[in-house]
C-alpha cells in the first residue's frame, strides 16, 4: 500500500471548449477509488504549478484547436517550454503520462497534444505511460475509456518504485515504463484490465458496491426473439444476454435548491465574455426554394461598437436553446410550475468529488433562463450521464438498457444510437419514460452552451461599420430516435430574421426599418492568428471554398479590389478561387460578386463546378463533379505558385469529406510534379503547414 505522501500526482489540463478539462476532473474523482491523491490546474494557471521541479507523476489532458493548434489556455505553457535557451535536460526529472484530444476530420490529428508531448521530450521528460490519442471523429471514449483504466496501475507501478527509492535512498529515476495499454494504434491492452471499479451486470440482475441487486420483473426479462432489431430502446443477443462492465456511478457534487422569488425581466446574457447587441440589418435567401440547402446571408451593423476585423477572422454567435425544447424537458422534469423560481448552486458538503460550482450556472437567475442560455441541452450524453440516469430509473427493463448503452459491451450500440444520430438528454427522457433525474443531475452533466462561429464574409474596407455572415439551414431529419430538427443555432437564426428576410433577387426592405424595430444578436470577435491574407500583395494564393466554405475569401476578394483602388501602383499576385455547389441556377451563391471580381481582374481565375447538374449539351462524361477534381485540372499551376511562387493555398468548408479530398488531391499534385512516393509528399505538405501556406478554417 502507498503510504499518503507517495500517493499524490498532479493533473494539467488544456481545454478548448470544455473536453479536455471535464476527462481531466473525472481522472480527478476516479483517483480516490484507487487510493490516490490528484491536484488538478489548468495549464493557464502556471502559479499553481512548476514542471521545472515537479517531482510527482504529471499527466496531462491537451485539446488541439483551429489549425492543429493548443488549446488557449495551453499557449501560454507551450511558448514557455518553447524556449529554445532551454537546456536539454530542464525537464529530465518529470515523469508524465499524456492524452491528447483530437478529430481525424481534421488534417492536425490530436496535434495540440503531439505538440507538447515532443516539447517535453525534447526538454528530457520521460513516460511512465504511454500517450493516448483520442478521436472525436470516432467517439473521445473509444480510447478514453481504455486510457484513463490502464493509467491507475501506471501510476501505482511508477508511485511504488518512487517510494521505494525514497525508502532506499536511490536517487536514480527510471527512464521508460513497460505498458501494454491499448492506445490510438490498437496495442494490446494492459493484463490487469481494471475491474475494481466496475460493475458486473446480469439480465435483471445488477451487482455494484454501492447498490443492492435489482431483480427484472419476468415481463422485463423476456427472451429476445430473432425478429427484433436493436434501437435506442432495445438490445438483441448477444449483448441482450452479456455480463456487462459499466462505469462506475460518477459521484454526486452539486446541491440545487429552487426558491419561490421571481426572477422576471431577465435578458440575453449581454456584456459577458465580450459579447456585443448588433442590430441585424439585412437578411437575404441566397438559394432558390428547391434548393438542397438553404443558404442565407446576415449584414450586421457595427457602427455603434467598437469592433475591428480583418477578413479570415470569425465571430461567435450566442444562440438560446429551441424554447419548445426547453419546454418540453421542463415538462419532462416535472419542473414547469418551476420555471420561474430562482435557483441557488452550492457543492453538495459530503460529496467526495473535487469540484467547484460551475461558472456557466448562473446564481439567482430563473430556471427557464438557465435551461435557455447556460446549458448545452441538445449535447450528446456521455457515458458517465447515461450511466447516472440509469440510477434514477423506475423500469428494470428500461434500467438495464441504459446500462448497456454505457456498458464497454454496448459501445458499438452507444454509437449507433446516441452519438452517431446526435441523440440529447431530451430524447433519451421520451425513450425512457420511468427515468426522472434530479436538476443537480442535470446541472452536472450538461456542460456549457456554446457559441457557434461564423466566418466573415465581407471586408470592412469596402463596407465599413458593417459585418457580413452566410449560413446554411442546418436539417437533422426525423430518425427513430428524434424528432426531425434544424441545427440550434442556424435555426434560430433563420427564425429570429424571419420578419427581415428577403427572397433571392429581391430589393432588402429591411433598410428602410428603423433600428430599434430590427433583430438583435450577441455577438463577439473571434480573430484569427493565421488565416488572412498575406501581408505582401504580390503573393499569389490559392482559395478552396464550395458552399458557405466561400465566405472568408468574399471578404480577401473584396480586400483585394479595394486595395487596387487604393494603390494601383502596388503589385498583386495571381489569385484562384475554386468554388463548387450542386446546382448552378439554384444555389451558386455570390455569383454577381464572384463574376465581378473575375471580370475587373481582381480574381484571376474563377473556377467553378456544379456536382449535380446534367452533363452539358456535349454530353461531357469526364466533367470535374468536385472541386478537387478542378484542382487537379489545374494541377501545374498550383504546383507553381505553392512550389516556385512560394504561394498560399487556403480552403475552407466541410472537414469530413471536402477537405479530406482536396488534401489527398494536393499530396497527388506534388507527388507527380516532383515525381515523390506519398511519404514525402506529405513531409512538403508538412513543410507547407509549417510555413503558414496551407492554411484551413474547416468544420466537421
């Protein structure tokens, strides 16, 4: 047994948007469990911690942000431990383990982890553990889990031989650990498999430390026929039959009180981590009805803010959560002749987490406010929260369904019918009707509501106090596990300028409104580091953007044209735009914009592909359908200005497929231009990254 000093690590975290920060307090809680003790920081906080002579384990949880960037709450850390004055051996005393957050949509793979994990090395930090890479694409918990269940012997292992060479007065420190845990590359996991925590699970039969054995009744433990077919509400064998692992219950922390006073007269939260009101001047249907997606197209007016932007920045959009929704899980929480009372947060006085009151929950603010603007009620639920919900079940037929779904032997149905179908906390409460958590439950659970970027689509050079945005209508169609829904915040938005919004062709009306009589949005600057153009005219660059993905080089193009007016002494490089859309009579957005850019030489080259219109009178088969089919068409002259030119390329749009493809298609462009294997192909689109020439503001 470790005696009390010998048991304590440290935990550091950065977090972009909450993930990494929520895995590093639940490896926090779990620490307990197994005799250990954990301090916790953010990375930011570098008075509550030094690396420089931390002589406990450290382990790490590390997002990765924007394009393969540290989350920033890390940057600070990272430049620190950048410092190439730095000797070799400044960190040869710290023994860490790392687990880096990451989305294989995008090219950077977990590379704000990778990022600081080569830092440490190279400054002489040695592993106890083997780094995890987690994939969002595929679901964080498919390694997480895993990870954060093999770390526990690591750190038992790596704390006992501490102890041991305190004990013996052996001031040598091992370099390497043996670990067989299973991590991003599909390794054998670890033997010991940890099993202390979890809980061994029987049709109707449930064993758990904390809990006494619930039996099914025999109506709920009926033989699964060949005819049925899994869903969210059921199983078939052979996970129907399993002996299943389930996470360990997350402890309780937060005490919720509802108090009767009114809270009325409450607005949006405005002034808050730098939101701005911005009047919304004009809207405008960029897309014919018949249109796949509807696209739209917001001018705000900035006149009155003090608001600078660069084309190729971002702004946040505060959005509320559907009022129908809310309504809905009030109802579902037994809670709408609540909705008005005032709510108190404290931490719970017995609870054996490490927590604070989260900062997102207001105080005193009523019930429908926190459900409308803090909480993120339409977030997946993890594992964790399904698993606590299965507590607060009535149903033993219903209980054990949510215990597979969280169970390590029910992973494969957890994906298919809450992640991959973006199942919420609603839906599983209209699925499992004898559930009926406790609010602290929720509060718990549920993280903060985030806001959604958008990317400008317009410069303040040409339009000066003004703002301009382009967005496709979100659609989730109706499943078997949710009712059809628009995207939070696309809908809301489409909503909420419904009186404003003009069709496509048409003369805004809107302009004639006054002011006080125009939609309202909380907004607030989101610059980019990286994604602008470059400051040397004369640079030629490469612009990749079908759809809405066109927005940010609306804004280059409009830069570019009123620079040449400015200067036309100055000289500027080539410029190409690729754009695609389905169809070019329904949904070729900023046309006109586009062909003027083209026809007065601000754009060199448009062009332009359509991947769902017939073939032309030609009858052309071979057509370019995408825009990396255009690309490659075009294959000499973006070899040119990337290699000789010393060019930039930037694409922006979907991560999943479009950017994908076109990164496969540049890694076959210069590997036939420079007659080079795919491998260093990829090492000179590496290099092309590195240099801040291949530049992306996808999204998955």
């Amino acid at each position: 047994m470790l005696c009390e000093v010998a048991a304590h690590f440290l935990i550091l975290y950065g977090s972009q948007r909450g993930q990494a920060q929520s895995i590093a307090e639940e490896i926090c809680e779990q620490a307990a469990e197994y005799g250990l003790t954990a301090d916790i920081s953010c990375l930011s906080n570098q008075d509550k911690y030094k690396v420089e002579s931390e002589i406990r384990p450290v382990v790490f949880v590390v997002s990765t942000t924007g394009d393969g960037d540290p989350p920033d709450t890390a940057q600070k850390f990272v430049r620190k431990i950048k410092n190439k004055s730095l000797p070799h051996d400044h960190l040869s005393h710290l023994r860490y383990a790392l687990l880096a957050l990451g989305d294989t949509n995008y090219a950077n793979f977990c590379n704000g982890g990778k990022t600081i994990d080569s830092l440490l090395q190279r400054l002489g930090a040695k592993h106890f553990y083997a780094t995890g890479h987690a994939d969002d694409g595929t679901g964080l918990e498919v390694v997480v889990d895993p990870w954060i269940e093999g770390l526990w012997d690591a750190l038992k292992k790596k704390l006992s031989g501490m102890s041991a060479s305190d004990q013996t007065g052996d001031t040598r420190s091992d370099c390497t650990q043996d670990n067989n845990h299973k991590n991003a590359s599909g390794q054998e996991k670890n033997k010991s498999d940890v099993e202390v925590d979890l809980h061994l699970l029987k049709l109707g039969e449930v064993h758990s430390q904390n809990e006494t054995n619930v039996t099914s009744d025999s109506t709920d433990a009926e033989t699964h026929s060949s005819t049925l077919v899994a869903s969210l509400k059921q199983s078939v064998p052979p996970l129907s039959e399993s002996v299943l692992k389930v996470p360990a219950l997350p402890p309780s922390y937060l005490e919720v009180v509802l108090e009767q006073a009114s809270t009325e007269g409450e607005t949006v939260p405005s002034g808050k981590d730098g939101y701005r009101e911005m009047s919304i001047s004009k809207a405008v249907q960029l897309t014919q009805d018949d249109a796949v997606k509807s696209s739209i197209f917001l001018e705000l007016d900035i006149s009155e803010q003090d608001v600078a932007y660069q084309p190729g920045d971002s702004f946040d959009i505060l959005c509320p959560n559907r009022a129908s929704e809310v309504d809905e899980l009030l109802l579902r929480l037994d809670l709408q002749m609540q909705r008005n009372c005032a709510v108190q947060v404290s931490l719970l006085k017995n609870s054996s987490k490490k927590a604070k009151v989260p900062l997102h929950i207001p105080q005193n603010s009523s019930l429908q406010f926190i459900l409308t603007w803090a909480l993120e009620i339409r977030s997946i639920p993890k594992k964790a929260f399904v698993r606590a919900l299965a507590d607060f079940t009535q149903s033993s037929s219903e209980k054990r369904r949510l215990l597979e779904l969280c169970s390590k032997e029910g992973s494969a149905d957890y994906n298919s019918f809450i992640r991959d179908t973006n199942v919420c906390l609603l839906d599983l409460l209209q699925a499992f009707p004898s559930c009926l958590p406790p609010l602290s439950l929720v509060f718990e659970h549920l993280p903060k509501l985030q806001p959604r970027a958008y990317s400008a689509a317009s410069s303040s050079l040409q339009h000066p106090e003004k703002v301009h945005f382009v967005f496709n209508v979100v659609e989730f169609p109706a499943c078997p596990e949710h009712p059809a829904r628009t995207g939070l915040c696309t809908g809301w938005l489409v909503d909420h300028v419904s009186s404003i919004l003009q069709p496509l062709g048409t003369v805004p009306a809107s302009e004639c409104l006054a002011t006080s009589a125009l939609p309202k949005v909380h907004v607030r600057p989101r610059p980019s580091s990286t994604f602008h153009l470059p400051s040397d005219p004369s640079v030629p660059v490469v612009m990749v953007g079908p759809g809405t993905g066109v927005a940010p080089f609306i804004g280059f193009l409009q830069q570019r044209e009123k620079e040449h007016e400015t200067n036309q002494e100055a000289t500027f490089g080539e410029t190409w735009l690729f754009f695609g859309c389905r169809h070019k009579d329904k949904d070729f957005i900023f046309r006109e914009e586009l062909e003027r850019f083209a026809h007065n030489g601000t754009l060199s080259h448009l062009i332009v592909c359509f991947s769902r219109d017939e073939p032309d009178a030609a009858g052309t088969i071979n057509r370019p359908t995408y825009v990396q089919h255009n690309l490659l068409l075009h294959a000499k002259n973006v070899a040119r200005i990337l290699l000789k030119d010393k060019g930039c390329l930037y694409v922006c749009g979907d991560a999943k497929n479009m950017a994908k493809d076109v990164n496969d298609t540049l890694l076959e462009i210069i590997g036939n231009e420079l007659q080079l294997d795919k491998l260093d192909a990829m090492k000179i689109v590496a290099g092309l990254r590195e240099e801040k020439r291949y530049l992306q503001d996808i999204w998955s």
